[in-house]
C-alpha cells in the first residue's frame, strides 16, 4: 500500500484546470504580443514604423510562455507515466483516469508549444509596423 | 490493473453491480407504471407545456430545420438572379435582404440551434440521465428561438428585413440604413443569444454534473467532449456580440456616436466585436457536428475510436486557438503589418488540431471493418468537402492572397465547403443515424442513397465553380454582373448545382415527413452501436432511460454484458418514481461519483410566458416603443421570479436510490448545479463586460487625447464613493450567509437591509459622476463610452438589490432555511461578480485618466 499513489488518482486532486492552462498560456502570450504591437504602432512608432523595443519584448513573452508550457506539459507527462507499466488509458481505473487527464495535458502543452511560437515567429520576420 | 495492489482492487470493488435476482414482473409493472405517470408527456393542446428534453429538442430541431429550408430558399431565389448576367428577377434592394437572412439565418438560427436541439434531444441519452439538469431552461430557450426566429425571417415578407450583410457593418447599418431592418437584427439576435448562453449553461453543468455513476471523465463519449468545449465557447464569444449589438443599437436610437469618426468612434470596433464572436461561432456550429462523426464511426466500422485522448486534444485545442483567428476577417482593414502575421500564423495553427481528428476518424475506419450504411456514407462525405473547405482555409489564412481573394466568390466557395462539410453533412449523417431513437423507425435506406449522391453531387456542381468565379474577381453581395467578363458559365452551372442540391435536399425531407404508420419499429439499438443511447425501447418511453446504469466502459453496450436486460428490468439506480417526482442523479466532475438525487421540475407552461414576455421587451425596443418594452420587461421579472419561487421542492432529506445507496435530495453551494449555473452565466456576462471596456481603450489607442484635454469628468469623488458603497453592499451580501447558516435571523434581515440601501445609494453615487460632471454621451464617444460602462453596472447593482429583497422574501415565506440555503449562496456569488464589475469601472473610469 502506497498512500501518495492514493492520494495522487483520488477525484478529489484532480481538476480539469490543468488541461487548459497550457492554452491559456497560450492566449495571453497571444494577446499581450498583439496588445503590445498594437498599442505601440498606434501610439509610440516614430516616422520609421520600426518595432523597436517591441520585438525583443515578444521575445520575452515567447521565453516566459514556454517555460511555464513546458512545466505543465512536464506535470502532464508525469501523470501520464504514473506505474509506468503501461500507456492504456482505456479501462475503468482511476489510473487509467490519471494518465488520460496526464496525457491529454502533455497533448495540449506541445500544441500551445507550437503555437506560441507560430506567433513568435511573426515578430522574428516582421521588423516593422506596417 | 494489476490486481496485486490493493488500492486498484478496493476502487473496482467500488463499482456496483446491478442488483442479482430477477425483479418479480408485478413490481416491474408497478414501476413502469409509476415512472409513467410521473413523466407522462401532457396531451392536447397542454402538449406544448412539456419540458421533457425529448419533446423540446424535437420541436426544437424540427424549428431549426424549417428555418434551414427558408434560408434555403432564398439562396435558390439569388442563384437565379445570378444565373445570367444583367438579371431582373430580384431587384437590388431584395437581393440585399436576401442575403442578408440566409446568412442570419443559417448562422443563428439553423447551424448554431440545431447543435442545441441535438444536444438537448440526444445528451441525457448518451449520460444515462433522465432529463437535462435545468428542462425549463431548454424550453424557455427554445420559445425565445421560435419568437426571435419568426420575428427575424418575417420581416422579409414586408420587405423590412435587415440588408447589411449577416456581419451588419457600420457605418452602413448605422448611418446608411436607417429603416428597421438592422434594428430587428440587433435586438431580434440578442434576445437568440440568450437562449444561446442558456442553453450552453445547461450543457455544460449536464454533461460535468449529469453524468451516470462511474462514467469517469476519461469515459466520457466523445459527443460530450465536443458539446462541453463549444458550450464554453459559446461562453466567451456570444458576449462580445452582444456587448457589440448594444453599442450599435444605442447608436441608432440614441445617437450615441461609438461607431461613427464625426463622434471620435470608430467603426473597426464592431468588426472587433463582431469577428470577436464570429470567427469562434464557425467552431461552434462546426464541433458539435464533426462530435456527431465521432459517434457513427466507432458504430460502424465496429471498433472504438482510435486516438480517444488526441480527439480531446482536438476539442478543446481547436476551442482556444479559434479564439485567436478573428483578425484574418479584417486582414484588409488596415491593421498594422504585424497583426496580421500573428493572427495569420494562429489561423495556420489552427489546421493542426482539426486535422489530427479527421485523422483519428480515418485511422478508426482503417483499423475496423466499415459497414456499408447511409449515415458513413454522409460521414465520409463531410470529411471529403471538409477537407477540401480547410485547404482553402489555409490559402486565405495568408494575408497576401486573402488581400486578392477577400471579399469575392472564392471566399463564399470556401466557406460552403467549410459549413455544408462541417456541419450540414454531418448533421445529415447524425439525421439518419439517430431517428430511429425518434420516433421508434429507421429512415429508408434507399432515399438516403439516393439523396447523398444528389446532395454531394449538386453541392459541388455548385461551389467548386465558385472558386474560379471568385479568382476571376467577381465580388460578393453584387446583385448582378455585366455579360462577358467571364463570370457567365461559371455562374450558370453554379445556379444548375444549387437545383440540384436542393432537390437532394428535398428527398431527404420527404423521407422524413412521408407517412410511416405502416412500417415495423426498427429493432433496439438497429445499428449495434456501443454508447449508452442505444439502451432506448422503440419507440422510447417519456422517462428516457428504464433505470440509471453503473457505468465501466466508454461503450457499454459492447463491453457490459447483460447491460440491456439491467436497466430494462429495473435493477439499477432510481429504477422507480416513489413520490411520483421526476429526478434523476447528479455525480462529480472528474469520477462521477454520485452525490444527489436531484429533483426536477415537470411540464409548465411558464416557460412560455417568460420567453414571449422577454420577447416583448425585444420586439417593441426593435420599434422604439419604450413604454411597451418596459411594461414587457417588467412582466417577464415577474414570471420569472415566479417561476424560481415556485421550482421543485424536496419533502425528503435524503433518499434510497438503489442499490444499497442514499443520496440527500438537496444540496447547496458548489456542489449544487444551480451554483454551477450561476458561476457560469456570470463568466458569460462578465466577458460582455470586459468587451465594453475593451472598447474604451480601443478608443484610447486611436485617439491622441483619450480623456479629451481638459479631463472632463467623471472626476474622482463620486466614483471612489460609488466603489466604497457597493463593496461595502457586497461584503454584508456575503456576510448574511453566515447570518443565514447561524439561523442569525436579525442579523441577516437588517444585513441585506443595509446592503440594498448601500446597494441603491452606490449605484445613484456611479450616475452622479458622469451626470454632475456634465458628460454628455451623444457629443463624442469618451463620455458615451463612460456612460455605457456606468448603466452597465448600475442595471447589475439593481437585479443585485432585487435578489437580495428575493431572499429576504424567501427566508420570510420559509422557503429558506439555515439548511436550504442555495438561494443566498447563489446571489452572493452573484455579489462576487458584481463587486469586480464594480471595482474595474471605476479603476477604468476614474483611475485611467489619472495615468495617461
């Protein structure tokens, strides 16, 4: 008898959070280059339309955004190597369960991974306004 | 499992087994007999006060299919205007309407309801639930899509209708139109929307709440994956629509200038707003039916699905990333460069989720046998046009060639593909495959033949065209073209393949209102499919499902045996209606342990009242006879307090649901679904919120002065006093459930006493800002837009102050108790909103201008 096994499947540790806080960091990493452009060519941009500071800042964004995503997807993986044994996700166990919720989470985090920086990829081309 | 470790053991013995004996035949009678006549669906015409979710989602798909067929024939009448060049059949002004309302119509009031009637209709069957957790709701959701629906398409026939295009772009809806038409569609939608959030409240508290005991998460159908990810779209994407549709609305009655440059507005906010909404909906129509292929795959090609985890995947990625694509309407608007690329990388993004399900389905049809059958041969159909619609989806995604094709026939073809692939097929597929769980008979093989070749056919005859049309630079929404520019064969064979279409359409009408009396019911579960719908007798009984199973598969109908025989004989839970009260049982989110017998209301006709009075609120707006509208309003008030006055009680504390298992029969705070409830419909309204404060500083960013030097107003005094008041409102709220719980009776009455008084003195402290500073709204968009936020808080404040005299009135008729307490609880989390509500006004109002 493990007790922290018990305790790591139980219902009551468990949330449907976790699935989408990868995207989520997704979206405001999303928002906040857009807002952060946005905002800057509208109202900061000199005569050059450059994007100035504005590029190393998604960058910054960028930087932060993976990590967080790549610590919940680490959570997630945890989860979904939980008894290691085997990858089954199928039957009516509570582990099952937990490797499910696990592997679906590290599913998330390589998609919002991709597509953060999909968005990051537009301001390592663009370098101005317009 | 690994059946040495004792912690997996006791959780599978945790799983009950139904009960061992054969129930004796006369008990059975004498609970089928009682379960009868608790869910005996009313007859003549009191028929129309049922509630049940199998009479409501019928009506309701019934309607949504009446208004496709309307829509259907406008699109028929423009392909004859356009058939050839220089036409007259439509004048300009009626092709304007006409295009208008197919797509209004085909977006709000047939791709997006017929999502909500099939869930309605088919999601207590696939949980093993005997109803939805609210089924007033889904009536009340459905008489005001009936109202709005007949209203909207009416207007047509007085050549009233809306002409602005489904998008209702201002200035053009604002300043160039100024009949009623774009009235109707703003107040006529909103009022829709709200069946919307209604009906995706009620999804997603029946598909985490109402699920059978042991159907884990990790169970779940796919169908209510699906069901759940676009009801929590449709919570965040609905409200910038309606936050928009207000501002418009205002504009046009009040002369508010949010929209117009004369004012300082800006009419790229609505494009915002609208797409904000707009480009999520195309999810939202579109998950719900790719769901429908999820279901008939594993059924016929006999296998579970392949990639179950990488389909939720699908679901909820798809979900997020459509939030980030709404830009790619607007790529030609002017933005700045950047922008575009990030919403043009998102919407690329966006293929990778859609694709990996189309390839999960492709991958379960090669790993089974596929069986020859009308409903896959609309599924796979769907996919082909799908596939087609999404590649196209890519092109224009790019900013560079969607600056060439924005705007012309190539983006109509691509969206046909997208929605008849994405949706209408699907729900054709979903149409054939589940009518049997209608009316108890299967629909004829060889029409459904017949009219899937029709359909596929005459659909491609129509819009491949179109591409090329588009390319060769025919524009949208034209009424007609000149001869010779190279639009005339392509548009003719268009016009032939709409017919074409059409007439497939029209078979599978026939086949679904031609006469059946005579032919046999089909045998139970006709297709041998594996989830839990499947379980219903033919023709299904009104109680929906015989007894409530212990669920261990994700399809129990291939993997639990004798499961059939179980329920059928009563030997799981709740197989009996004692108090001849209709319930069914509530369980947890993730386990779905139960935890509640819930009792649920039966057939009203309040429902009714309440839609058509909201509804008069809507209509005489639409005309500006505000007396009329407030009178309606404040009728509905009524009704509806009524009808939460008047909702199920429970005699019993607890009660013996079977199997050896008591569950009380009320519950309170977040393990109640009217908690959930609430939570969720604020979250929605809070996002219509948050779009209006957007919009205030949207207008900063396009404007050098935002406040306009001097900072007239609201100033600082009034605002900060208004904060403190209606904090101070919202902390005795939450205090008097203490009170209450403490049987405090003193302290809670006086408690909610002062909080309404500091409620209504809040609220007149937020009006005297903007009034004693002298804003006027109708001069520039600043004050206007500080007004909108006020009225916006206040009207929250004052349905605040009306639930807190609801409760004092609840607790005096004894209706709440230290032990019944939901209803406080409830108006306290609405409190919790309100207090943000509160605090981001004046942070914005009076703090912003401060800082810039």
């Amino acid at each position: 008898m493990q007790p922290r096994e018990v305790k790591e499947t139980h219902e009551r540790n468990q949330s449907l959070w976790l699935l989408i806080v990868s995207p989520t960091i997704w979206a405001m990493h999303f928002l906040a280059c857009y807002l952060t452009a946005a905002i800057w060519c509208a109202k900061y941009a000199g005569p050059d339309r450059s994007l100035g500071i504005v590029r190393e800042a998604i960058a910054v964004y960028t930087v932060i955004a993976l990590v967080g995503i790549f610590i919940i997807g680490f959570v997630g993986h945890r989860r979904h190597r939980f008894q290691h044994p085997t990858t089954s996700h199928e039957r009516d166990t509570p582990e099952d369960r937990h490797r499910l919720l696990g592997f679906a989470t590290v599913l998330l985090s390589g998609l919002s991974a991709i597509a953060t920086l999909f968005v990051a990829l537009a301001a390592y081309f663009i370098e101005k306004c317009d | 499992m690994n059946d040495k470790d004792p912690i997996s053991q006791n959780e599978s013995m945790a799983d009950v087994e139904p009960v061992a004996h054969t129930p004796t035949i006369t008990l059975r009678r004498a609970q089928e007999e009682r379960l009868l006549q608790t869910w005996e669906t009313p007859s003549g015409w009191r028929y129309w006060s049922s509630v049940n979710n199998s009479d409501v989602g019928l009506w309701y798909t019934g309607m949504a299919l009446v208004f496709f067929l309307f829509a259907g024939v406008l699109a028929l009448l423009m392909r004859i205007q356009l058939a050839i060049p220089n036409n007259t059949f439509l004048s300009a002004e009626f092709y304007n309407q006409a295009f208008t309302v197919h797509g209004s119509v085909m977006m709000f009031l047939f791709a997006l309801p017929i999502f909500e009637a099939i869930a309605i209709l088919l999601l207590p069957q696939m949980l093993g639930a005997r109803d939805l957790p609210f089924p007033r709701l889904s009536a009340f959701g459905f008489w005001c899509f009936l109202l709005g629906g007949v209203f909207l398409c009416g207007s047509i026939f007085f050549n009233a209708a809306p002409s602005g295009g489904w998008f209702m772009y201002p200035p053009l809806t604002s300043k160039y139109q100024t009949g009623i038409g774009a009235d109707i569609w703003l107040l006529g939608f909103s009022f829709i929307e709200v069946a919307a959030i209604a009906a995706a409240v009620e999804m997603i508290v029946g598909t985490l709440k109402c699920r059978p005991p042991g159907m884990r998460i990790s169970l779940m159908p796919l169908y209510a994956w699906y069901v759940l990810v676009a009801a929590a779209m449709i919570l965040f994407a609905f409200p910038p629509l309606i936050a928009g549709s207000v501002l418009l609305e205002i504009e046009r009655a009040f002369g508010w200038p949010f929209f117009n440059p004369e004012g300082g507005g800006d009419p790229l906010l609505w494009q915002h707003l609208f797409w904000l909404f707009g480009h999520p909906e195309v999810y939202i129509v579109f998950l719900p039916s790719v769901a429908l292929i999820a279901m008939i795959v594993p059924t016929f090609t006999r296998t579970p699905i392949v990639g179950y985890t990488w389909v939720v995947l699908a679901a909820i990625g798809t979900g997020f990333l459509s939030f980030g694509l709404w830009v790619h309407h607007m790529f030609t608007t002017g933005l700045p460069g950047i922008s575009l690329g990030f919403f043009s990388s998102a919407s690329e993004a966006v293929a990778i989720p859609t694709g990996i399900q189309i390839f999960c389905f492709i991958a379960t049809v090669a790993a089974g046998r596929v069986t020859r059958s009308v409903p896959m041969l609309f599924a796979l159909g769907s996919m082909m046009i799908f596939v087609l619609g999404g590649l196209t989806g890519v092109m224009v995604a790019i900013a560079t060639f969607d600056f060439q094709a924005h705007d012309t026939y190539f983006v109509v073809a691509h969206l046909h593909y997208v929605m008849v692939g994405g949706v209408i097929f699907p729900m054709i597929a979903g149409i054939y495959y589940f009518f049997p769980l209608v009316n108890g008979k299967k629909l004829s093989d060889k029409l459904g033949y017949i009219a899937f070749w029709i359909t596929f056919i005459g659909f491609n005859i129509t819009f491949m065209p179109m591409h090329f049309t588009g390319l060769r630079g025919m524009p949208r929404r034209v009424f007609t073209y000149p001869a010779k520019m190279g639009f005339d064969t392509l548009n003719f064979v268009s016009t032939v393949g709409a017919f074409i279409l059409g007439a497939g359409i029209a078979v599978i009408l026939w086949d679904l209102v031609r006469p059946k009396r005579k032919e046999p019911y089909s045998d139970r579960n006709p297709w041998n499919a594996g989830t839990l719908e499947w379980l219903q007798e033919m023709p299904g009984k009104p109680w929906g499902i015989r007894s409530i199973p212990e669920i261990d598969s994700r399809y129990p109908l291939w993997d639990q045996p004798n499961l059939l025989r179980d329920v059928d004989e009563g030997r799981f839970y709740l197989p009996d209606a004692e108090e001849l009260q209709r319930e069914t049982i509530v369980t947890s989110v993730i386990d779905a342990k139960p935890q509640q017998c819930l009792r649920l209301p039966g057939s009203s006709f309040i429902t009714l009242y309440a839609a058509f009075t909201l509804g008069g609120f809507f209509i005489f707006g639409t005309y500006h006879w505000w007396g009329l509208a407030m009178i309606s309003l404040a009728l509905s008030v009524g009704v509806i307090s009524y009808w939460l006055w008047t909702g199920p009680t429970s005699e019993k504390v607890e009660k013996d649901v079977g199997l050896g298992l008591t569950l009380p029969t009320y519950v309170s705070g977040p393990a109640s679904i009217t908690w959930w409830a609430m939570c969720i419909t604020m979250l929605a309204d809070l996002t219509a919120f948050i779009s209006l404060v957007f919009g205030y500083f949207f207008y900063w960013t396009i404007h050098d002065d935002f406040p306009p030097q001097p900072s007239p107003g609201p100033g600082l005094m009034w605002p900060l006093t208004a904060c403190v008041l209606l904090l101070g409102a919202w902390g005795l709220t939450v205090l008097a459930v203490r009170w209450n719980n403490h049987n405090q009776t003193h302290a809670f009455y006086f408690g909610l006493a002062a909080a309404f008084l500091l409620g209504l003195s809040g609220g007149a402290a937020l009006i005297a800002g903007p009034w004693f500073t002298g804003l006027n709204p109708q001069e520039h968009v600043y004050p206007a837009t500080v007004w909108i936020l006020v009225l916006w808080t206040v009207i929250h404040v004052v349905v605040g102050m009306y639930m807190q005299l609801y409760c004092v009135a609840r607790r005096l008729a004894g209706r709440m108790t230290a032990r019944h307490n939901g209803d406080i609880i409830n108006v306290a989390l609405y409190w919790h909103f309100i207090a943000l509500t509160v605090f981001i006004t004046v942070a914005v109002i009076a703090g912003f201008p401060l800082v810039v």
